[in-house]
RNA sequence: GGGAGCGUGGCGCAGUCGGUUAGCGCACUGGGUUGUGGUCCCAGGGGUCGCGGGUUCGAGUCCCGUCGCUCCUCCCA
C-alpha cells in the first residue's frame, strides 16, 4: 500500500454516506423544531481557548489536542470540542449586545489524539446544540428533550438518560472536600489512579470502574445531595419538567464530566450497543464560561454527541441503508451519431432536472444495458444510426421491460418519464 | 498510556507437521455472432501473503522488531 490514510482519521465512502446525510438532515429538521440556528466555527482555535475554557487538568486538554504552532511561533490547536469555540464566537461578535438569549447548533469534525477504537477516531464528528443566557431549568429540560427528540426520530429506543447536578463552583469547591473526608482513609486500598485522582480532581474517583475502588464509591455521598440551596432547587425544577414531559432518566450521583466548565445540570445518554465507548450524547451547563473567556456573566447549557457512535448504533438496528437514488434514465449509444445525439439529449434533460447517464467506455450494448440495470435505471434509451436518422426511438422501461416509442424531443422523454 | 487478539488480490475467507507455479467466493473486465439488461456458461486481469530483520536447503506458515486494525482498560462524544 504506497500510503496510507493518517492513525485514526478515516475515509467516509460512498456506501456510508447515507447515514451521514440522514443524520446530518434529522438534526438540522430537530433543531429547526427547537428554533436552534445553525452556527459554523473554525477548526482551528488559539491553544489557549481549550487549555483556558476546557481547563489544564483535563485528559482532553492534557494530553489529547493536535496542538502545533503556525510560522509565527503561535500555538494553534485543532479543536477537540465545539463549545468553547462557540462562546468565543458567542463574546467576540457580540451577540450578547444583540440578543443576549441564543440557541445554536454546529455539525462537524473534531479531533483528540487518542487510541482509537471502536466508537473513537482520532478525527471524529459531533453535532451539538448550545442555549446560551439563560438559567431557566427549563432550558436544560429542553435540550434534554431535543435530544430524545432526535434520538425518537431516528428510530432508536431503549437509550437511558443519566443525570445529575454537580452544582454551582463554590458547591463543587465544597463537595470536593467532602469527598476527600470520606476517602481519607480508604484510598490507600484504592488503585493508582485513584490515589491521584483523589490529589488532583477527587471528583475523577466516582468514574473509577476498578472493582479495588468500586465497593467504596457505591457508598460515596452522592454530588446531588452536598448542593446550595439555589442549585437544589434548580435540580428539583429540572427533575419536574422532565417528569412533566413524560422524558425518562435515571439519577446517576456518580456522574461526573470531564470538562472543567460544567456545572449543576449534567447527563449523559448511553447505548447498550456500543462497547467500552457507550456515551453517544453528553452535556449539561456552563454557567460560568462565557465570563471565563472574557463575556459578561452568562449562563449556558447544552451537549455534542458523537456521530461515528451514533452511526454504529443505527447500522445495528436498521441494517443496511440504501440511499442510493435511481438514476432516471441511461442513454445507450451506438456508434458516434448516437453518441452525438445522447450528449445533446443528456444535456437538455439534465437541464430538466432529471439525472441522466451514458457509456463512456465504449461498451458493448450488451453491457451498456447491463450498466443501466446495475445502476438502477427506471428508463433506458438506445440510440443509434435508426434513431438519429427517424428522431424517433423506443424508451424502455427496465422494471416491466415495456417500451414506448417517443420522439426523440426533451419535451416527450420528459412527459414519459414523469 | 497499560493489557489481549489479529494482519493472505477491492471485500469476505482457505492455505494441514514450514516444502515446489498462493487458492476460493463476491466484485471487476471480456466473450456466449452481427442493436438490448437483471439468471446462466466460459475466459481473463489483479496479491513483493502489512513492513523489516532472523532461523532454515526452503517461510504465507517458526522467532524478533515495527506499523496498522479489533477488543478491554483509560478517556470522552
């Protein structure tokens, strides 16, 4: 193989694609619903942005960016996520100055120097929705639900939602305390990266699935239970408008994000088809972001999910996806007239609006036919020396194998194909 | 980052205790008489057996390294 496509970035071929533009077409159809508009960044970011926004202590931050510098010397990063580009966005157009209130969604590329695997590309695609500037539990209840929304509208069931509220930062500050009481004198039959994690982010501990750790983190008190009174009370509206839409979830008060900006609400959506890599969806608020990268205090909410996962998802359940249209109609040819004819003919139906196609490989009719069948042709047309000279030929239906004799005119290849 | 398994034509696979020209299915190309498809029949093209080194008279088959893939772990979407 003279080269091959970088570790971890692949090709989407032809034959996949469906899942891609259906995906693609569902969640711009259910952010249309939700009065999201559609908002494109950069794939390239100052580093500065993530280490700042996502926070130094961070895996994804750490130890997983594309990080280089430009012919300056300064130093770029390819985006690992979406929603720190689009505060940005959100502070430097001043968009607060314009309607403080926004709902945004992006779809594309995002990369992570990983191991990858299955459900994980080192250049993987999300889509996600951010609301930013508002504090309203209601909102998180709707990004939730546009999420089950787009979820129902692919066909997918049996998904379970995960929440908590990991609170405000003066109650996470708290809680980290707590936390650390209550492992003091377990940690040290705890694994390795426990014992760091209990130094460094004793959050971090609660997502140890070691079977060492697991005993004491089943009986860890729970973030939900250790909030403010005002990011209690937020939990418990989330909690009822959930109910109230009848969306189901499960509290989960080991759940904990690993990106620094997250606060009170936070979820996840998982898939019992997936492998190691079950999140297909995860977000929550950010109460303190937009401030952070230099905007007025303003509160946001939202999630990205994973595309690959979601397509490995659909595969399992749908099976094969043929999207592939059928082309209208093959022109077959016959010597040089009939091809003279068929590239004059193929461009007028074209400019018609039907999809055309001929030889250019100079087959055998045989074969030409065969193309045609293969290609899914509805109509087939031969034209040769007979056909040029009487303008006239013989339209062929390849599903029932009738034919009808036409003029040779756009207007009356056009009248019988549609 | 740690652990395990796997790498043979485009795809899916076979290849027996190492032995002579590396096979099969699908796909692809041509043909089955001169202007007609999806079935069928025949023929053909395409592989330095991931790459590099070693053992051996001889390696796709054994050993080492390396790269890649898959799964687990980790992390997250």
């Amino acid at each position: 193989m003279a080269y091959e496509s970088v570790r971890g970035m692949r090709d989407i071929l032809p034959q996949d694609i469906g899942y891609w533009t259906l995906l693609e077409d569902k969640v711009r159809e259910i952010a249309r619903r939700f009065n999201y508009r559609e908002i494109r960044v950069p794939l390239v970011e100052h580093t500065e942005l993530f280490s700042r926004g996502i926070g130094e202590a961070t895996d994804v931050v750490n130890k997983e960016m594309y990080t280089f510098p430009d012919k300056k010397g300064h130093s770029l990063t390819l985006r690992p996520e979406a929603t720190a580009s689009v505060v940005r966005a959100y502070v430097e157009h001043g968009l607060h100055t314009v309607e403080p209130f926004q709902k945004l969604f992006y779809i594309g590329p995002m990369f992570r120097y990983e191991k990858p695997q299955k459900g994980r590309s080192r250049q993987f695609h999300q889509y996600g929705v951010e609301a930013i500037g508002s504090l309203d539990p209601a909102l998180d209840v709707e990004v939730i639900n546009l999420a089950w929304e787009l979820m129902d509208s692919l066909g997918l069931k049996g998904l379970s939602l995960r929440l908590n509220s990991i609170g405000c930062a003066a109650d996470r500050k708290q809680y980290r305390q707590i936390l650390r009481d209550y492992f003091a004198k377990l940690i040290g039959t705890m694994c390795e990266d426990c014992q760091r994690r209990y130094e460094e982010n004793p959050l971090r501990i609660l997502d140890c699935k070691n079977d060492l750790c697991q005993p004491h983190i089943k009986d860890a008190p729970g973030s939900a239970d250790h909030l403010c009174k005002s990011c209690a009370d937020h939990f418990a509206q989330v909690e009822n408008y959930l109910k109230e839409l009848g969306l189901s979830y499960e509290i989960d008060s080991r759940l904990v994000r690993g990106l620094d900006y997250y606060t009170r609400t936070v979820f996840e959506l998982v898939s019992v088809d997936l492998g190691a890599q079950d999140e297909l969806l995860g977000g929550g608020r950010y109460d303190g972001l937009v401030e952070m990268l230099g905007g007025p205090p303003t509160p946001g909410v939202g999630f990205a999910g994973g595309m690959e996962r979601l397509i490995l998802v659909l595969k399992e359940r749908m099976g094969s996806l043929d999207d592939r249209q059928r082309l209208d109609l093959f022109l077959a040819t016959l010597g040089e007239e009939g091809r003279s004819l068929a590239l004059d003919l193929a461009r007028d139906l074209r400019r018609q609006g039907l999809s055309v196609d001929l030889d250019y490989r100079g087959r055998a009719l045989r074969k030409q036919m065969a193309q045609a069948n293969q290609l899914g042709a509805r109509y087939l047309l031969v034209l040769g020396d007979d056909e040029t000279a009487s303008k006239k030929g013989k339209l062929k239906e390849m599903d029932s194998g009738g034919e009808t004799e036409v003029m040779l005119t756009v207007e009356e290849i056009e009248r019988v194909i549609e």
